[in-house]
C-alpha cells in the first residue's frame, strides 16, 4: 500500500484539529552546546514532556477520536508494554471505553502494573511482541472489537505527524529532522507533512545497531524479519508486521539513515542529562547520536532532534551513570 505526502498531510491536519483540545504542544529547546558542535542551529523538539510521557499519545488519540460511538462502546484492542500501552491506557481512563491490552509473558511486573494503575485489563500472551500483536488482532477480530495499532495505522500516522505541523510554527525554517524509528509511525507523520511542502527538508532515521529492522529491510527493498539484541534503546526495538504502511513511506520519504551503537546512544543520552538537565529514554538519544555522528554535514543549517520520550528506569540510569 503506498501513501504519498500530501495524503498524510492532509490527515495531518484533520488530526490537528481533532486532538488539539487534549495534548501539550512542546516546546523547541535551543542547544547552545549541539549548536556549537555542528557550526549549526540545533534545536531539541521536547516529546519527553508531553503527556503520558512521549509522542505515542498523539497518534492513540487521534485513532481513539476517529472511531464512532458503537466502536468505542464494544471496546478497543491493542498490543504494547512501552509508551503506546501508557498512552492507550491513559485514554481508556479519560474517555471511559473498555480498552484490552496485550503484552507478552516476558514484560517486567513494573511495566504491567505501571498499565494497571488506569484500570485497563491486560492480557498476556506469547514471548515477544510480535507474538502479542498477532495475537491482539486475531481476538479483534474474533470478538468483533477494533485493533489499535501502535504505529501501522494512518490515523496513528497523521497523530505523530502534528509534530511537524508545532514546529513549522516555532521554528522559521527546517532543513534537517532527526527523528527515532521503530515501527516507523513517528518518522512517517513526520516526513509525510514535510515532504508535503514544497522546501526540502533532509528527514534522517534513527534506529540502534542492535535493533536496526526498518534499516536493513529499506536497504534490502522488503521487510525482513530479523532478531533484535539487547539495546536500551527498547522504545524502538523488535520488528514490523508483514504489509506495514509505515514501511513504503519510510523506503520514499526518509533520505537518510543511521545506526547507532550502544556507546553512541549512552553518551548521548548522559549529554542531554549533563547539557539541558532533561530525563529522556534510550530512544530519544537516538536523534542526538545521529546528529553528532553526521554533524558536519550541516553547518549552518537550522536542524531538529526529536526527543521522544522519558520512559527510562531508575536501575537503567543507575547504570549508564
């Protein structure tokens, strides 16, 4: 299935509208010290401080708001232990509907009650994700609910996508945005809406060494299916369901791509602790890695780090520190 730019624009702004009343435009933060090092403007786009704790509500509610009443009356679907499962229950809680969550038998205690604390009920099924989505949208499907997916749903595109449309109003120009890349749902809705503009703007995926699925399935022109190790970028780790939309778009709209090794994401995430006093998760390190590993390409130049997410343990930052 392809989509073209000016489609999820147009979504883009449909959503926009939709979600406004309900979410936190972040803020973009100056980084003098990233600024100082590419010879450049580098701005940090602050997801880590939007509710529920990163960019994943924008995408929930815009699905959630786009279903009709008997849909949200019999109940909706989803699979996730990280953000999208704290932005969907969240929701569930706020706007009262039955809301079913799937996660794998593996998922720490912490995560599953941290879910429980907005009363959704939690399944467990299967010892990966991939297992629990699967199994997520066969119940969907059997019992007649809607599944919600995390990032392979247009509507859930266009929400991440009204990102871009806060910073085209914060920032005068955009010549490069450095955006984290799982599923691909974050980095879809942000390229759709800018490569809708006639400005090119260069849009650079991030992804780990260790975890690097849509990297590896761009660079070999299908989806592969391959084992993620261990990285603490776990916000973006595990693979893509077969038939992604996200991954048509990610193959023609994101320019470049970087794969970042476990030091790079660590030493980024410790500067922007160190630099900007921020709490960010592996994942949002990512941007910042890649920009400091490819920063000589953008001297003088106006440049974009999506900072994701907060979402990172106490025993996790412990550790790096």
């Amino acid at each position: 299935m392809s989509i073209d730019a000016q489609e999820i624009a147009k979504k883009t702004f449909e959503a926009e509208k939709r979600i406004r009343p309900y979410i936190r435009e972040t803020p973009v933060e100056y980084s003098p010290y990233l600024s100082q090092q590419g010879n450049c403007e580098v701005y940090l786009k602050l997801e880590n401080i939007q509710l529920t704790g990163s960019f994943k509500l924008r995408g929930a509610l815009n699905k959630l708001l786009s279903l009709d009443r008997l849909q949200k009356e019999k109940g909706i679907i989803t699979a996730s232990s990280g953000n999208h499962g704290l932005a969907f229950t969240y929701l569930t809680k706020k706007f009262d509907f039955k809301g079913i969550i799937f996660l794998p038998k593996i998922t720490s205690n912490a995560k599953i009650e941290a879910l429980r604390e907005y009363g959704a009920e939690i399944r467990l099924y299967g010892d990966d994700c991939v297992k629990a989505e699967m199994q997520a949208r066969a119940t969907a499907e059997k019992e007649g609910l809607t599944f919600m997916s995390a990032y392979n749903d247009l509507q859930v595109i266009a929400g991440q996508g009204t990102i871009a449309l806060e910073l085209e109003r914060q920032l005068k120009s955009i010549d490069a945005v450095f955006a984290p890349v799982g599923g691909g749902g974050l980095i879809g809705g942000i390229a759709g809406h800018l490569k809708s503009r006639p400005e090119f703007t260069e849009i650079i995926g991030c992804q780990p060494y260790n975890s690097r699925v849509m990297y590896e399935s761009i660079e070999a022109g299908r989806l592969l299916d391959l084992e993620s190790k261990p990285t603490i970028s776990d916000g973006t780790a595990g693979g893509i369901e077969p038939g992604a939309i996200t991954f048509a778009i990610c193959r023609e709209m994101v320019d470049t791509w970087l794969a970042l090794s476990e030091k790079e994401i660590i030493e980024a995430l410790k500067l922007i602790l160190t630099k900007h006093h921020l709490l960010i998760e592996g994942a949002a390190a990512l941007s910042v890695a890649a920009f400091l590993k490819d920063k000589s390409r953008f001297q003088g130049k106006t440049v974009v780090l999506i900072i994701s997410g907060n979402k990172i343990s106490i025993e996790t930052l412990k550790k790096i520190l």
